[in-house]
C-alpha cells in the first residue's frame, strides 16, 4: 500500500509538473502569436511606408526637374527689367516715327513750293486751264439759249483767203482743201468745236 501511494503521490507530482509546463507552453504560444500580429502588421505598415516611399521620391524627381527658386526669381526680374527696356522702346520708336512724319510732311510742302518757284509756267498753265474750263462751261450755257449759225466768226480768229486757215492768235486751227466735197479739220490739241452750233473754241492752253 506504502508504495502504491507513493507511486500515486509520484505521479500526481508529475502531472502537477506537466501541467505548469503545458500552462508556460501555451503562455509561450500565445506571446508568440501576438507578435506574429504584430509583425503582420509592421509588414502593412512597411508596404504603406515603402508606397509613401516612391511617391516622395517621385515628387522629389518632379520638383528636381525645375529650377530653385531663387534661380526662377532671378529670371523673372530679368524678364521684367527687359520688358521695361522694351516699353520704353516702343515709346522712342513712337516718337521718332511721329517726327519724321512731321519732317516729311514739311519736306513735300518745301519741294511742291520749290517746284512752283522753279516752274512757274506750269502753275500758270494750270490757272489758266482751270479758267478756261469755266468760261468755256459759261459759253456753252449762254449759247443754248439762242440759236448759232455755221456762218458766224467766232471771236478771236482771223479768216485768211488764200489758205483758207483760220488763224488763233498766230496759230493753224482749221484747214480746208478746196475743191473737194469734204472738209479735214486739223484742230490743235485742246480747240473745242461745238457739233451743234458750230462754235469754235479756242484752245485752253492759248488764253
């Protein structure tokens, strides 16, 4: 009996012992999967770091690929200083054209009244035919009003017989054949003749 007690006292000492060491096991399992969770979610964690990672490094490209800003300051105070130098410029150029327009509106007024000095027949010339073109307009007006024949002398020109020319102030500016059915009329340039009266009109050029 003494040693079959013993024997039981033994084995429950035993079992008591496996006990504590199944206890600390499963304490041991426990510890180890709560950092088994842990590491998991270290893991996540890196793979979110590592993701925010590239894309700093992406930004970083990104921003690395323009100039500082201090070197992007200086260019736009350059460009500034430039288009200031470019206004001011234009306004020069303004001016300068507005000038030279102003000296070459008074360089054709001095070369017009040099012309005139230097040719003043030509300007006379010009007075007169603006003359004559409105006595001729104020003959014509009075005429219409009464009737002409092919007879009349018009004032001014000389009937010679033996050529037949009628004569302008010294100047050829009718010819007649005789003997022929037909008359050939030689008008100086610028004689007017009116085809319904007959009228003669001196040429402008010769008042």
């Amino acid at each position: 009996m003494d040693r079959y007690a013993q024997l039981e006292r033994t084995h429950q000492l035993e079992l008591a012992d496996l006990e504590a060491i199944r206890a600390s096991y499963e304490q041991r399992i426990d510890a180890l999967k709560a950092e088994l969770e842990d590491l998991r979610r270290q893991s996540a964690d890196m793979v979110t770091d590592k993701a925010k990672l590239q894309r700093c490094e992406q930004i970083v490209k990104e921003i690395q690929r323009y100039p500082a800003r201090v070197v992007t300051q200086a260019t736009i105070a350059d460009m500034e200083k430039e288009m200031a130098s470019l206004r001011a410029q234009q306004v020069t150029n303004y001016r300068l054209v507005q000038n030279l327009q102003q000296q070459f509106n008074t360089v054709v007024g001095d070369l017009h009244r040099i012309t005139t000095l230097l040719d003043p027949e030509a300007a006379t010339t010009t007075a007169n035919s603006e003359a004559a073109g409105g006595q001729a307009d104020a003959h014509q007006k009075t005429d219409m009003g009464r009737p002409t024949s092919q007879s009349e002398t018009p004032t001014g020109v000389d009937i010679t017989t033996e050529s037949n020319d009628m004569v302008v102030d010294g100047s050829p500016a009718e010819h007649v054949i005789p003997g022929s059915d037909s008359q050939v009329v030689e008008e100086e340039e610028g004689a007017l003749t009116d085809p319904d009266s007959g009228k003669y009109h001196p040429p402008t050029g010769l008042l």
